[in-house]
C-alpha cells in the first residue's frame, strides 16, 4: 500500500487502477474505452510504455506535441530546478524573468516581424485570446466595426467557445449551440477528386480562398476582423494547403485591412521541416496561436505571436491604464517558461527542425508505400506529418479506422484517428528504423481489417 504519492505513482506503473468511474474523459468514447482501457505509464524517447509492461511506438508524438521525443533530460530538469526555486508568481501586474527571456527566444524564431508574445496554458487559450486581440486592435486602430470572424470548414482551433465557434466541426459545434455570432467559413480545401495521392502539396485549390471574396461582398470588408486558419488542418484529418493558397489569403487580407490568424498549435516548432509553417511557406500572418510543442508537452502551456503593428497598436492610452483587458492565472507560469526554454534549447541544440525537413522524403516514400493496401482511398504527407485515408463502411463511419488503430495499439504502434482518416505525427527524433516499423505495422494492420 503506498503511503506518498510518488509510490502511488509507481504502484499505478504497473496496476490498473481499480475504479475508472470517477473520470469523464475528454473527446473518448468513455464506456467503450473504460471496457478496454490504454493506460500508459512511462515514456522515453520514441516510445511509451502501457500498464501491462509493453513498449508503444509513439507514431503521433503524444498529440503532436512531444517533438523532441520524450522524457528529455534537459526539459526534466530544467522544470525540477525550477519547481524548487519558485513555485508560482502571480501573471497580473506582476512577472519573473523567465516569461521575459522565453518571449524573447520564442519571436526570435518567428519569421518577419512577428516579435512580440502573450502566453496562454493550451492551445484552446491561444486561439480565443488571438481573436480577443484582433477585436481590440481594430478598435484601438479605430475601425470598432469590424468584428465579425471567418474561419474555414474542416477547420479544428481547439474548444473554447471563440474556437468551436470559428472552428468548422460539426460534432465539436452541435452538442453546444451558443456560438459566437457574425462567424462565417471559407470552403476546406480536401478534394479526393483533385489531389488524391498527392506528394507534399497538392496542385489544386489555391482558388478556394477567393471565398474570402464573396464574404467581404456579402458583409463588406469594414465588418471583417480577422480570418483564421490552420496552415495545415492536422487534427480534423491532415489536409495539406494546395500550393499559392495560403499566399492568396494573405493578399486578401491585404487589400482588404482583414488580420490574418495562422493556428500554429500543431504546425509549429519543426513539424513540417521548419521552425513554422508560415516560415516553410514564406507568408506571415499578423498573429500566430502555439501550443504543444512550445514546452514539448512537458508542462501546459501556449502563446499568441504578434506583429508589431498590432502590439504596437494597443499601447494606446495613458502609461497606468492595462492595454489588454486579458489572462489567465497561469500565463507563463514558471514552470511552464522553464520547459519551454529548454524545449526550445533542444530544438536548436539537436537541429530538430532541420532534421525533419531531411527526413520528410524518406517518409513521403513510406507513406505513400501504402498504396495498394485494401481500402485506401487516399495518403497524403507534408513535412513529418501522414495522412492515410480509409473508405467508410457503409452506414459504419469512423469504425474502419478505428479498429485499425486499435490493432495498431495491440502491435506495438500509436498512431490516431480522425473519422475514417489515420494521421501520424512521430516525435522529430524517430530513425528510419522506426519509420519502417510504423509502415510496417500499419500495413498488416491494413491486411487484416475488413
Ligand atoms: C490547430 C489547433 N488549434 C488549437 C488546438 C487546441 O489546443 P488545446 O487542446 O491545447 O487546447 C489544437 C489541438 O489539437 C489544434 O490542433
């Protein structure tokens, strides 16, 4: 029987725990899941560990957030140190150094002028307080007027009522109707007719941003504050932006005084072969949302990057008045800036960004090495990132997928799923080897679901 915690901790390595009842589990299937539980219980490197003592390759990098890999010595410690120092200091009129040092570092690897940060705890956060921001430097630029917000179908910016709301997923909308008013989506760009089995990004699509066209028509440009999309749509299936349509978004933006929001969450910090997205596409939005990768998971915590225009913008107004009426207890809490310097010290340390972009063919071969398997309709890949997309049973969608990942599990492999869409996402450290075994896993698990 254990008497401190960190034996609880240990006893619960090797148990499932007796009563699962207590918890009501986010985005699972509770009851399936509490009849079959996937414990995890330690991890490091490439690979976790379950309760009942087998070594999980983790395909998906936790939920893309783990780039580094896991249990990284120098994050651990970094945030130990910490801890011991100061537990917490208080974010409102108040701050420690290292919310200073780490914003600094963080703009340091935002591409232009993108060189301001607020820090958030998740992703969800970073997302409502983008379009908070966007609200208030319109009224601080003096255009109150614009408010209303486009976000894109198929589009995923976490759960908050700003992000479900801009968000264009319809099971995370309808179960909680009160949305945000004067929000409207541009079309998603997936199309099985046009780029089915494309390698990197597809040819086709960069005219589904001129939708922005009709919406500024529809409402008038002056009304518009922001347009926020996810470079790559990863969460609601890996939808790889066809080439010259991000490019296109920002020229309208442009011309039209509208912000353009980048949701970054997961396309952030080496994901695609650069340190962002809007670095590997070469197009800066005015405010950028991070999440995951910032502390490689190893503490919640997420940030808004700005563009001076708009930070400047909101230094408005006499020195003692607060600029942005926004925050949150936990804005960059100690611990959390702690693991996100050393994330970031390991990024630039092992090259990870770098080495994704090196390993990106080697990948795209793997994938797309699942061609024939049966009931692939499509594989697409961008960076270190796969989707691999199953044809639905009929009148049974999502279970195709499903059963193959829990095959996957059974065999050794993470990997996640998106309706009937397998999505990977390895830690940046994986080796080839490891590349072959998830292809290969993935390929038998293929085989022998029906
Ligand atoms: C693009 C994007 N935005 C926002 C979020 C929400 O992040 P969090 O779950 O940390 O709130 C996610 C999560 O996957 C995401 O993929």
């Amino acid at each position: 029987m254990a008497t401190t915690t960190a034996e609880l901790v240990d006893d619960l390595a090797v148990k499932t725990p007796n009563n699962l009842d207590a918890l009501l589990m986010p985005f699972t299937a509770n009851r399936q899941f509490k009849e079959n539980p996937r414990l995890l219980v330690s991890a490091e490197g490439m690979h976790y560990r379950s309760v009942d003592g087998r070594e999980i390759l983790d395909g998906t990098a936790g939920l893309w957030c783990v780039n580094a890999g896991h249990g990284r010595r120098e994050i651990v410690e970094a945030v130990q140190h910490q801890a011991a120092r100061m537990d917490y200091s208080p974010s409102f009129q108040m701050a420690h150094p290292l919310q200073f040092e780490l914003a600094a570092r963080l703009t340091a690897i935002l591409p232009g002028d993108l060189d301001h940060a607020f820090f958030t705890n998740s992703g969800s956060e970073s997302v409502d307080t983008a379009l908070k921001i966007a609200l208030a430097y319109h009224q601080a630029n003096g255009e109150p007027g614009r408010t209303r917000f486009v976000g894109r179908e198929r589009g995923y910016h976490g759960v908050g009522f700003g992000g479900i709301s801009v968000g264009g997923t319809g099971n995370n909308r309808k179960q909680f109707r009160n949305q945000l008013p004067e929000v409207d989506h541009l079309p998603h760009t997936h199309s099985l007719e046009h780029n089915a089995f494309s390698r990197g990004q597809p040819e086709w699509g960069a005219h589904l941003a001129d939708s922005l066209n009709s919406l500024i028509q529809l409402h008038g440009a002056e009304s518009i504050a922001a347009v926020i999309v996810e470079p790559m749509a990863a969460s609601t299936g890996v939808l790889i932006p066809p080439m010259g349509y991000l490019r296109r978004l920002r020229d309208l933006c442009d011309e039209h005084g509208i912000l353009l929001i980048f949701d970054e969450v997961i396309t952030g910090f080496g994901r695609l072969g650069a340190s962002f997205a809007c670095e590997l596409f070469d197009v800066v939005p005015d405010l950028v949302t991070m999440a995951k990768g910032l502390t490689n998971a190893a503490v919640p915590m997420g940030a808004v990057g700005l563009r001076k225009k708009i930070h400047d913008t909101l230094m408005h107004g006499p020195e003692y008045m607060i600029e942005l009426f926004h925050g949150y207890t936990y804005s960059g809490h100690p611990l959390a800036c702690a693991a996100g310097l050393a994330a970031l010290d390991v990024y630039r340390h092992d090259e990870l960004f770098d080495r994704a972009a090196e390993l990106a063919p080697y990948w795209e071969d793997a994938v797309h090495s699942l061609r024939d398997k049966r009931n692939v309709i499509d594989l697409r890949n961008l960076g270190m990132v796969a989707g691999i997309e199953l044809e639905p049973r009929p009148g049974k969608p999502t279970t195709r997928a499903y059963d193959a990942f829990v095959r996957c599990f059974e065999e050794g492999l993470l990997v996640r799923t998106t309706g009937d869409i397998i999505a990977l996402s390895p830690p940046l450290i994986v080796e080839r080897s490891h590349i072959d075994r998830m292809f290969g896993i993935i390929g038998e698990s293929l085989d022998q679901v029906a």
